[in-house]
C-alpha cells in the first residue's frame, strides 16, 4: 500500500498541551492517488476551555469549546463503542512478543526493544528510566475526553509488564498495508517560552480545519 512517517513535538505547560505534527504518507499502485504530507498542530488549554486546530501549511486555524467537543463526541457515541470492541478484540490477540534483554541506544536514549508479531511486525523501543512527569500524567488525564488523534503513540504497555508510564522512543510497523516509523527526537522540560504554545499571528481563523 505505501509506507507513513511522522515527526512530531509535544509541548506540556501546568495547564497546556501543544502537539506539532509533520506526516508524510506515500502510497503505491492505487494508492499513490492517496499520497499527501500535512503538518498540523493542536493546542488544548484548560484556561479558557478551547481546543485549537493548526494547519501550518495553509497558515489557518480554528477554534473549540470543551462543551461543543463533547456534543459532537455524544453524536458518535455509537461508532465509539465498535471501535472500542475491535481494539478489545486485538489487544486479546496479541500474544506473541519478545522483549529484549539488553539496552540499545536509540535516538540518543537507553532503551529496551519489544518486538511483537501480530499481522505483521511491531517494533517498540521505551525508556525504563525516562518516565512522563507527574504534571505530564495528570494533564494528559484530563484532556484526555478532547484529544482524540492517530498520532498519539503513548500506547499503554501495561499488558506487556511494562510501566505504562514508561517513554516511547522508537516505533516501527511493517504490514502487507505498509509501514509506519515514529521517532523521539528530544525530550525535555520546557522552559516557558510562552509563544510556542500560541498560535502564530499570522495565521487566519476559520470555522474548521
């Protein structure tokens, strides 16, 4: 089908999320029709209860309340819960994974890789030692109802034995659909540079992105 790959930066205030995303899929045969590169970008507050949809390309954005967030999730509440049911049913599946004895250094951090095979491959590389802060944890849990996004990769590792608060580094998956690659580049406390967590002046405000 193709092959993904994303690159992406997350930003965490006391009150905050930012995530800047850049995603390239390119497909083949049929699907080359479907090939395109977006750079996009989220900002939640529990400030003033919005959520703010950045596309950087075309330099626009829009703009959401919490509650309007939350009457549109009630429309889908049925669609919702077969998802769910799938992802219950392949989480079930997955019962072949290995993981690795000894660290790698991958991408400049010290991490341990779990291979698991379920259709196709995956390749997960995590920190034991790099753990998501305390704040980090308690703000993604309450944003948690108004960020729903394909790039979110902080997948639970709890059914491994692995702490779930554990930093993923690296991820690779290969499939007869494709593949999708996911590297951390850097992680860091930020420093409060106010203006990373705005949208840029210059953009135009729009009813949807």
């Amino acid at each position: 089908m193709g092959s993904m790959q994303s690159e992406s930066k997350t930003i965490y205030s006391e009150d905050t999320f930012f995530s800047n995303v850049e995603f390239a899929f390119k497909g083949k045969g049929v699907a080359r029709l479907m090939s395109r590169a977006m750079h996009t970008g989220t900002i939640i507050s529990l400030n003033d209860s919005t959520v703010s949809n950045i596309d950087f390309k075309k330099k626009k954005y829009s703009v959401k309340m919490f509650d309007d967030i939350l009457k549109d999730k009630e429309n889908q509440n049925d669609n919702e819960n077969q998802d769910e049911s799938i992802d219950e049913k392949i989480n079930e599946e997955y019962n072949q994974f290995i993981i690795s004895e000894t660290p790698e250094l991958i991408n400049g951090f010290e991490a341990y890789k779990i291979t698991i095979q379920e259709n196709g491959t995956n390749e997960i590389w995590f920190s034991k030692t790099l753990k998501e802060p305390d704040f980090v944890i308690k703000i993604k849990n309450e944003i948690s109802e108004f960020q729903n996004s394909w790039a979110d990769i902080s997948i639970n590792l709890n059914e491994f034995g692995i702490d779930k608060d554990s930093i993923i580094v690296k991820m690779s998956t290969e499939s007869e659909d494709g593949n999708f690659n996911f590297d951390l580049i850097s992680f860091q406390k930020f420093l409060g540079d106010d203006e990373e967590l705005k949208v840029p002046e210059d953009f135009k405000k729009v009813r949807k992105i």
